[in-house]
C-alpha cells in the first residue's frame, strides 16, 4: 500500500513463535513488503514463513535483541518501518491510523504505541502494564537502535515524535511456563548488559529489587484489581529481577566469556 509515495516496511523478528506469528503476519498485510528475521526456529515458524507468499524471511543467529533488530532494520527497503515483535497484533483501528499518519508525514518521524496486553486471550488491565508503550513506527533515515542496550531496546530518534491513539494487542502471556521462560530470558539479558556497565552483584539488591518491583506492580500499579492474573504476571515480573541479579553475580566469575558473547 503506498501512500503519497510513502511505502511502508513491516519488520518482525522470531523464534519459535507458532500460535503467534500468524496473526501478527496477517495484520500487517497492509504493507508494502513484510520482512521476518528469524533465529532458526525449530517449532515450524520458518516452514510457515518461507511459504507465506508476502513475507521475506531471512535465518540468522541470535546475540541480542539490539543486534537482530538493527539487522533487520538495514533489510528494509522503504523509509517508514512498523516494527513489531511476533507476539503483537495491529487491530483494524490502529492500522487506518498508520496509513493516516504515514499518508501525512509532517506530524512526525517517529511514533509511540501503546498496547493493550492480553493474558492469554483476556485483557490485562493493570500489573504495571497499562501505561505501556514502545516505538513502532519510524522513518528509518531518522532513528536507529541504541547499540548500549541489548534487551528492551532503545530507539534513537532525530526528529519529532508522536503518540498514535489506537492501541496495539501485545499477547505475550500464552501460558505460565512459557511466560515464566520470557521473564528468566530477560533477567539473564539485562545481567549481561549491567555487566558491561560494570555493575556488580550484592546480596542486598537481591532481595530490595524483586521486593520493590512486586509491591510497585501488584500495589501500586494496581495489580491487585487484575484477580488471580495480577499476582502471577507481577511474581513473575519480580521473578526476572532475582534471575538477573543471579545472573550477575554468575558473570562476574566469567569475565571475559560474557565479553565474548554480548559483543558484537
């Protein structure tokens, strides 16, 4: 769909992702071309990919997510980039606002989404996430990743940014075990990133930040409101920061192996 001569690439990357990915590749089918970066799948993602007949998907290793979102992002051909993960959804709403905004690109050149988060297929309302939001549409000439982080990426933006109203479907809780997994993963990243910035383990922070990071979600944030989902989302958030500062203190008997690894 080329809009004023604004064509759009919709970039995803993936790992095992069946049960996710078809709904993802499907809503962004507005696209003028859909690129998957996937880290060798072994649960049928790639299979289904390679047959889709609108999707690029090219195989690569894993290191980062920093380090496989801006490869992607150089696969691009077009200008305006909607990158999403392979668990997030654009609704009908939210898609007519994107050809809008793109259709007139005076009113930026970067846009912030929020998400609605589903816990399997009901809405999460609170637990933390219900100010959530990440950047999801840019003109690639005018951002690019922050290469000192390696989870929970950072977009650099030069230029104007906005706020898209639609919100965008993020089904990132598709069962305990493997919600538990993403949060354990993302512990683990974050340890090797703070050991980069030459942070160090101490037995106090162990136990201050889980504590703080639950109380925050499931008090203050209002978790409490979200029933049974509430308390496992917001363990589960405080789970991730035992498993970093775990993590850590782990890497700091292996210096110069973390090095290797997190170092493109």
């Amino acid at each position: 769909m080329s809009l004023n001569g604004n064509k759009i690439s919709a970039l995803i990357i993936t790992y095992n992702e069946m049960g996710y990915i078809q709904k993802c590749v499907d809503s962004v089918d507005f696209a003028d071309e859909i690129i998957v970066v996937d880290s060798y799948s072994t649960d049928g993602t790639y299979e289904y990919l390679h047959k889709h007949p609108k999707v690029k998907v090219i195989q690569r290793p894993f290191k980062n997510f920093t380090d496989q979102k801006c490869y992607t992002l150089e696969q691009a051909s077009n200008d305006w980039v909607l990158f999403l993960d392979a668990d997030e959804v654009i609704p009908e709403n939210l898609k007519n606002e994107i050809c809008a905004t793109v259709e007139n690109p005076k009113e930026g050149v970067a846009f912030w989404f929020y998400r609605k988060f589903m816990f399997q297929n009901e809405r999460l309302r609170f637990s933390g996430w219900q100010t959530d939001k990440n950047y999801r549409l840019f003109r690639k000439s005018k951002a690019k990743f922050c290469d000192k982080r390696i989870v929970h990426e950072t977009l650099n933006v030069n230029g104007k940014s906005g706020i898209l109203k639609e919100k965008m479907i993020h089904y990132s809780y598709k069962n305990y075990k493997g919600y538990r997994s993403k949060m354990l993963r993302y512990g683990q990243l974050k340890a090797k990133e703070a050991f980069l910035k030459e942070k160090r383990f101490n037995y106090l922070k162990l136990f201050i930040k889980p504590s703080w990071k639950f109380f925050n979600d499931y008090i203050i944030r209002l978790g409490i409101l979200d029933g049974r989902k509430g308390i496992t989302i917001c363990y589960l958030s405080a789970l991730g920061e035992v498993e970093r500062f775990r993590e850590l203190k782990r890497l700091e008997k292996q210096p110069k192996l973390i090095y290797t690894l997190s170092t493109p």
